[in-house]
C-alpha cells in the first residue's frame, strides 16, 4: 500500500464495475479511504435487452454473456476486495440522480471518516439511437449525467470549502465533443459535465478545490453494448463512418490509467484545476479549451445579408491577435 493519499477520504460513484471499480481501488492503494457506490447490489443475473439479443446470431450471444460476465459487480464487492489488499472502504447503494441519495452518499463519507476530501464522478448510463428513432425516455436517461454530478458535489462541496482543500474529478466522454456517433443523447450529458468542470474549477479554485475532467477510451460492459449494437440486423451502426476507432480486443482495460486519476486527486496536481485530459491505455492526452478561431466584423454596427454573403468565407482565416 502507498501513501500519497494518507488520511484522504473518497467517494467514487459509479464504482461497482468498470472505471469506477478500477479507480477506487486505486485511490485506495494510496492510503485513501473510499465510499464506493452503484445504484443497487448485484444479485448475480446479468441483465440483457431481449430485443437486441434476438437480433444477433447465437455465436455472438454466447461471447457477449462471456465479456459481460467479465464486468459486472457492485459496491459492496469492490469494497471487499479493498479491504482484502488491506485497504479501507465502506459501500453506499444510492442513487446519484436522486438529490436524497446523494446526500446520503456524501453523509456515508462524514458518518464513517469524518470528513470528505475527494469526489470522483464516474457513474452514468450509455446508449446507441438515430436522433430520429430515439425515445424520450432514452434522452431522460442519459441527460441526467451533469445533473447527478451536480447532486453530489452539491452535498460535498461545503466540506471541502471548510477545510480548504478538495478534489473533484468528473468522468466525461470523447463524445463530448461529438463527431462520429449516433448518441446525441450521451455527447450532450458529456458535453454538460465538460461545462459544468470548466464552471466549477473557476469557482471553487479560491477554496483550495481543484476540479478536473477526463474523458476515458476504455473497455467496459459499456463496451459490449456497442458490439452487440453493431451486430445487430439493422441498417445503422452506432459509428456514422461504420469504422470503429479501437476494435474491442485492442481496447485497453481501465486499470491502464487509474492510478493517473489518484494522482490527480492528490497534492502534487494542487495546481491543476479546469483541465480536460483524454485517458486510455498508456496515452493521457489534454484537451485544449475551446477558443474563438476565426472572425469577421460587419462594415458598421449590424449585419445585412448581403455583408454577411461577402464576408463569411473570412472567418476560416486566423484570427488576429487581440481583435477586440
């Protein structure tokens, strides 16, 4: 066991499985002590839609119970096995879009430890739909990523501002910024966290609180959905190119880069606040903020459409220094 993050506390929802799972486990190898959460325990089934399981070929059924089994677990699991490596940790099945819930995770955190100095936000649900087939309930679904964040930094952040010092760390997406993929849904709530770290970092910076976000390339259960969608007897594939980027098998696991995310959470990142980095596998990448490139003025103070006709091909030039 290290010591880097001796005598800190954490919650990292979302971390019965997958990215969560692998980051908490993390944090506690470095003397942290950690909340784990999901919404609820595993009963051990693993849940499939039976729609999209009709539509694929047996074979591809078989592989898919195989991965899946691969990645599911809750709370109380990961804590075990924390505890088994000599670790601390105490599970909290909660809710994060329920703004009682999350109270009640960030109480779990002051009830057990006393404190809380750290929130890693990686819970979030994921799904693959044309914008001109997808239901309401989809979007309402996935939408509530940033508003669950919001929920449990909500309940955290006061602690934090009375001791002067805390980490919030927000898991996004790539889809972030959309591009290739039929999840309007999922690029918005990840857009939404983006915007929200961005805001917060500015904010809670005075306080001693960094806020960071990152954006993970990683195989999870996530990851055999998308397989399973593009198997599917359907015309579309969730990529709009209908070429992946990383083929599954090539796909690095999430324990690739956690321990980047513990160290972020500790002191030597005390000065890094309102970033975006990109993780997965041995790459960590770091998003530039989004900046005004190209410019046009108007002639005088307002436009007329024939100004902007003329004008218009001139904003993909670079903009000049200090324009205004």
């Amino acid at each position: 066991m290290g010591d880097y993050l001796k005598g800190k506390v954490a919650i990292v929802t979302g971390s019965g499985q997958g990215i969560g799972r692998a980051i908490a486990k993390s944090l506690a190898a470095q003397g942290c002590k950690v909340v784990t959460n999901n919404r609820k325990p595993w009963d051990g089934v693993i849940p499939i839609d039976e729609e999209r399981f009709s539509k694929i070929s047996k074979e591809m059924q078989e592989w898919a119970m195989t991965e899946y089994a691969k990645y599911y677990g809750d709370a109380e699991r990961t804590a075990a096995d924390i505890i088994a490596a000599g670790g601390e940790a105490v599970p909290c099945y909660a809710d994060m879009t329920n703004y009682d819930d999350a109270k009640r995770l960030v109480d779990t955190a002051i009830e057990n430890y006393g404190h809380i100095d750290i929130v890693v936000n990686v819970a979030s649900s994921f799904g693959f739909c044309p914008v001109q087939e997808m239901p309401k309930s989809l979007w309402d679904k996935v939408i509530t990523k940033p508003t669950g964040y919001f929920y449990v930094i909500r309940h955290a952040v006061q602690h934090m501002i009375d001791q002067g010092w805390g980490r919030i760390i927000n898991c996004a997406s790539p889809a972030w910024t959309g591009g290739d993929l039929r999840q309007s849904e999922y690029c918005s709530a990840n857009a939404g966290v983006v915007g929200l770290s961005y805001a917060l970092a500015a904010e809670l910076k005075e306080y001693g609180i960094t806020v960071n976000a990152f954006c993970p390339g990683a195989r999870t259960r996530n990851s055999v959905d998308m397989e399973i969608y593009d198997k599917m007897e359907k015309k579309e594939t969730s990529m709009i190119s209908g070429e992946m980027t990383i083929k599954y098998e090539q796909t690095a696991l999430p324990e690739a880069f956690s321990d980047f995310i513990a160290w972020l959470a500790g002191d030597s990142a005390k000065e890094i606040t309102g970033e975006v980095f990109f993780v997965g596998g041995k790459l960590i990448a770091r998003y530039a903020i989004p900046t005004l490139e190209g410019m046009i003025l108007a002639d005088g103070d307002s436009w007329d459409l024939e100004m902007v006709e003329k004008k218009y091909p001139d904003i993909y030039k670079k903009m000049p220094p200090k324009p205004f």
